[in-house]
C-alpha cells in the first residue's frame, strides 16, 4: 500500500506492506527478509531501523544512481517483533538496462525478523525521508492474528488512519472507524480532517461522524478539505452525502459544482 503525497515534500508519503500468513498448523517457522543498500543502520528500543543515506536505485536507462547522503528510511513493525539477525552480505540485484536485464553482486545489508506462531501478520511501515526524519510513529488498532487490518500513522502534525479489509463487504468496526469498504484512510493535520479516501463502499464514518454516506457501492472516491473548498475526486455517484461542515465550494473531478446542505452534509447538485 503507497499513500502519495497530495503535493510537495517526499516527508508526506510512506509505504505498508502487509503480509498475512494463515495455516492449518499453529507453529510454523517464518522469516520475512530486508536487503538494503550497506549503509549505516541503526536500531532504536522501539525494535525500529533508521537506514540513513540509503541508495535509492533508478534502473531506467543509466542502471542505478545514488540520492545522496540527506535521504534515509525508517522501517517500523507494526506488532512487537525482534530483529533476529544483522548482517552484511552478498545479494543478488536483478537490474535492467537499454538491452535486457542482468544480475549483479553487490555488498548489503541484511535484517530479518522470525516469528512462530500461526495466524500472523508482518505489517512494516516503509517511511522515507529527505533530512531530518521527524516524528513517526505506526501503531496497530486491531489484535494481530485479525484478518483485517487497520493502523494509525503519525508524521510530525499528521495522522492517518488507515483500514484494509480481506473479507467480503459488510460493516466493519476498526476501533474508531467504520466501514463497508476494501480499504480507506482518513488524514488528520492538526485536529481536521484534510483526506479521505474510499475505496469499493458506500459507509465511513469515524470516531461516530459519517464522513461518507452512498446508496451504491463507490469504486474510490477522494475527498480534500481546503479552507472553505472540497475537492471530490473518483467516482463521485449522485445524492452521496459527504460531511461538510464549513464548505463554501464544491469542486467534483475538477469541475465546480452546486450543492444542496443539510446540518453538516452535502449533496452535489
């Protein structure tokens, strides 16, 4: 899962990776595995890795480059997880170039985490940074061995919440945030809400407002709160109703667009 920026510094954006591992046996040995570039790693009491002047690679057309030693990643599990091993080591890089792709050998750094026990979950927090990282944070809001996963994310002033769901549609309680949907976040940068994203549903609600209320399934539909404007972005179906308390415009795809209120609600004409 890649949450993008909506503009401006790479600070803004960060990857999850969600790995959930079921089975008929409750013990099971399993390692999940990350190669970096061999570079300073430092590990925190929080069972966190800070990787600073990591090598981003760009494999178009020159094979690959370095961004500099500003730039860095915070990896962050998200359950209480031990680093079981540190390594250096040679790993295989699969790289492409003009005419085909190749393998190569380069000096890496390896770290694993081990866990014994099924259901499980590896759910990492991927987070680069250019500078100073700032504070981050990722917290679970569900048990582990839950199938469905939902987690709160802090950067500096930012916090998002974020759901995904595995099973089929059907009202979900993610401690504080409601939905039918597959996936959602919704952005909070001091104390309003800034972003809201559906994806495949027509409910969500959080912490008892209704952010979003629709009488067909929405394919993905986003929602930008800025000063008194509200961008709608997506698949926007009519008589949805979206929570609007202080919205003076509405603009729906980039087209501004007449709306009905109703107490803290709209619906675009």
């Amino acid at each position: 899962l890649f949450i993008k920026p909506i503009q401006g510094s790479i600070n803004d954006s960060y990857f999850i990776v969600c790995d959930y591992l079921s089975g008929k046996e409750g013990r099971a040995k399993i390692q999940w595995l990350l190669h970096t570039a061999k570079e300073k790693t430092e590990i925190d009491t929080k069972k966190r890795l800070i990787l600073k002047g990591a090598s981003l690679r760009n494999t178009y057309k020159s094979g690959s480059t370095k961004a500099g030693g500003d730039v860095g990643l915070v990896v962050i599990p998200a359950y209480p997880t031990t680093i079981s091993k540190v390594d250096n080591r040679k790993c295989y890089m699969s790289l492409v170039n003009q005419v085909g792709g190749f393998f190569a050998t380069e000096d890496a750094k390896q770290i694993s985490y081990i866990k014994e026990t099924l259901p499980n979950q590896f759910s990492v927090l991927l987070y680069p940074y250019k500078g100073k990282s700032g504070k981050i944070n990722f917290e679970p809001l569900l048990k582990e061995e839950d199938s469905h996963k939902a987690f709160k994310v802090v950067i500096d002033d930012l916090e998002d919440y974020i759901f995904l769901s595995q099973k089929k549609p059907s009202i979900h309680d993610y401690k504080g945030i409601k939905s039918d949907g597959r996936c959602g976040l919704i952005r909070i940068r001091k104390g309003e809400i800034e972003r809201v994203v559906l994806i495949e549903g027509k409910r969500l609600s959080f912490n008892g407002k209704e952010l979003i209320k629709a009488e067909k399934r929405i394919s993905g539909i986003e929602l930008l709160y800025k000063g008194g404007k509200l961008m709608v972005n997506g698949d926007y179906i009519p008589k949805t109703e979206i929570y609007a308390p202080e919205i003076g415009e509405l603009f729906v795809n980039g087209k501004k667009k007449g709306f009905k209120k109703y107490r803290d609600y709209i619906k675009a004409r």
